[in-house]
C-alpha cells in the first residue's frame, strides 16, 4: 500500500512538475513574441524613415511618367483655393495669357522704369520688330517697387505689383551685390508660382530687344529652354553657358520641382546668383530623375553683347548681357534699335542680301564699370548689401 500510495504521488508530483514547467515555457515564448515584436516595429520605422528621406532628395523618382502633367490640372482651374496674392497673379495672368496660357514677363524697379530708360526702350523694340507688336498684348511687367508699379500703370496694360517686406529694390542693383541677388532669388520664386498656377512663360529681361517672333524658334519637346552666354552647337550640350534673363519654360510637375528645386540650392551655394547656380545644378541626378527636358537656345536667334546674332534675318531677340551699369546699357540699346531701323529701312531684297552688322558693344564693357565707393567698399570687404 505504501509503495502503491508513493507510487501515486510520484505520478502527482510529475504532474504538478509538469504543469510548472509548461507554465514557464509559454511565459518564455510570450517574452520571445514580445521582443520580436519590437524589433519588428523598430525596422519598419528605420525603413519607412529612409524612405521618406530618399523620397524628399529625389521625390517623383518611381512615377510615371504620365503622372508629370500640367501643374493647371492640380491647381490653376481652382480659384477658391488660392490666397488673395495668388488670386490677383491670377487675375493679371489670365488677361494677359494667350490662348495656350502662354504670358510673357519681364520685371522692373523704379531705376529701369524711369522716363527715357530701359523700359521705354524695351517697349519701342516691340513696336519696331517684325510680328512683335502684337506680343505686347501678352506680355506682364512686374513691378518691384511703388514708382515702377505706377509707371507700368502709365504705359501698359497688364502689370503686377511684387513688393517684398524690408528690402527696396528701386535702385540701381549693381552686379553681385546684396540687393542684385536678392532680386534675382526674388525673381526665381516668383516664376516658381507662375508655374505653380498652370502658366507656361517667356521670361525676359527688359535689356532685351525683340525683333522678331521667336515662339517659332523654340523646341515643342522641351520642358525649360534657355538663351546662352555662349552656345557651342548643340542644344542639348549641358556644357552651353546659360543666361537666367531669357527662357521659355512650359508649365508642369517637372518644371514647378526644378524651380523649387532651383531656388532653394541658393542655400547650398550661398553667394552665387541664380545662373551660376544654375550652372551648379544643371548636372544634378535631380534633373535627370524629375525627366525634366532642357535646351538651350542657338545665339543665332538669341543672340548678346557676348555673342552677337550675326544675321540680322534670323535675329529675334538680343540682350545688353555682358555689361555693366545702367548708363552704359541705355546707350548700346539705343545704338541697337537704331542698327535695326537701319536694317528695316533696306529695300527686302538688299534686307535678305547684304550682310549686316551690329554697331555695339560701345560703352558696355567691364572696364567702363564703376560701383560708387560704398559699393566697391563692401566688395572689397566681402559685404552684401
């Protein structure tokens, strides 16, 4: 009996043993559940942070490219959502536009506004070419101060007042300095809505004169197109100088992500105005992974004080680049309307004939560039004004 009752609880205890152990087992696999768990969770943020990351250096990289449709369709048809500065370029903008929402823009300050100066001969260039009147229809002037504002009011029928809390850009903006790169990031950001709001533009410096129609001159496949400093054949040579003051860029995703793009690389290369930047990013992978369709514009047709149209037949616009101060750029761009009234003023078959020739540059040179003293003062100190 003793031996059959130990028996008994010996079975009882192995039980009891049993059911201990197995409780210490499933504890042990509830701990290994949980800390797979947890390591489970901790790789997908790491992974999902990482792709966040990659996804804002190169945003669009996996779309389509379908998915790069006109910016309008995303925002210019809905005008309940735009704030009261957007809805007023909105309202200028549309007026303005062509059918295809085509503008052309050129901006202003009271300095390159004043009677007698740049502006008055921008518009008279239009007025004298040959199909250009008609394009004064669509082009939008916008203003960076006051003076300029009510200037533009005077003369022309579209105009926009940009103004920018605590900086006056009515001055003259020497080259490089403070308020010359101010303006030009301003002018970058600007263009940056334009394209945001669905409209595609032809942005052109007031130094330039318009001869001809150059729309008939511009590559359809392309997304941004440039005129050149230098060009060196090839349109698609990355290796073309580019010059900010003429483009003609096509309203879409891609181009409101390059602009975007453009304009806050100015923090990675504080300093540099936008076309030297603009030589910096022009090979960024960015570029390439956006599609974005650069080309640049033949001098043959857009042409400069750096390297003159050579035909005056093919000619549609030239620019006062390469030079420096207001005085020596309003007396070359006289010379150069003059040069063209010359030309016009041929009989058609000397016009298509006789070769013609450029009486400038004259004053527009670096050496006949003279800062005042506070300028060249803080350049030498390496200041921005």
């Amino acid at each position: 009996m003793d031996k059959g009752g130990g028996s008994s609880n010996n079975i009882k205890a192995d039980d009891a043993s049993l059911e201990t152990g197995g409780g210490q087992h499933h504890h042990l696999d509830h701990l290994l559940f949980r800390q797979v768990l947890r390591i489970t969770l901790l790789c997908t943020v790491i992974v999902v942070s990482c792709l966040v990351l990659y996804h804002s250096a190169y945003p669009f990289q996996f779309l389509p490219s379908s998915f790069y449709k006109p910016a309008s369709s995303a925002r210019g048809g809905n005008l309940s959502s735009l704030g009261k500065e957007e809805l007023k370029l909105e309202t200028v903008l549309k007026k303005a536009a062509m059918g295809n929402k085509t503008v052309i823009i050129t901006t202003l300050n009271e300095a390159w506004a004043a009677p007698n100066s740049i502006f008055d001969i921008f518009l008279e260039s239009f007025r004298i070419g040959k199909q250009t009147q008609r394009l004064l229809n669509h082009l939008v002037i916008v203003a960076l101060d006051q003076k300029a504002y009510s200037r533009c009011l005077a003369l022309h029928p579209h105009c926009y007042s940009l103004t920018t809390d605590g900086i006056d850009f009515s001055g003259e903006a020497y080259f490089m300095t403070g308020d010359y790169l101010k303006m030009m990031w301003r002018r970058i950001d600007f263009l940056h809505s334009v394209l945001e709001l669905g409209y595609d533009f032809v942005f052109t410096d007031a130094d330039i004169m318009w001869f001809q129609d150059p729309f008939p001159h511009f590559y359809p496949d392309a997304d941004f197109q440039i005129a050149c400093d230098n060009f060196w054949g090839n349109s698609y040579d990355l290796n073309n100088r580019p010059n900010g003051g003429f483009n003609y860029v096509k309203s879409s995703n891609r181009t409101v992500d390059f602009y975007k793009f453009w304009y806050t690389s100015s923090e990675a290369y504080p300093g540099l105005h936008d076309q030297d930047v603009l030589n910096k990013i022009k090979y960024d992978p960015f570029i390439k992974n956006i599609g974005l369709q650069i080309r640049f514009l033949d001098t043959a047709y857009f042409g400069g004080f750096c390297e003159p149209s050579k035909d005056f037949n093919l000619v549609c616009t030239m620019h006062a680049n390469c030079c420096f101060g207001l005085e020596s750029k309003v007396h070359d761009l006289r010379v150069m309307l003059q040069d063209w009234r010359n030309f016009m003023a041929l009989p058609a078959d000397q016009r298509a004939s006789q070769p013609s020739s450029w009486s400038v540059p004259q004053n527009c040179s670096i050496s006949n560039f003279h800062p005042p003293e506070t300028q060249k003062t803080n350049a030498e100190q390496g200041g921005n004004n």
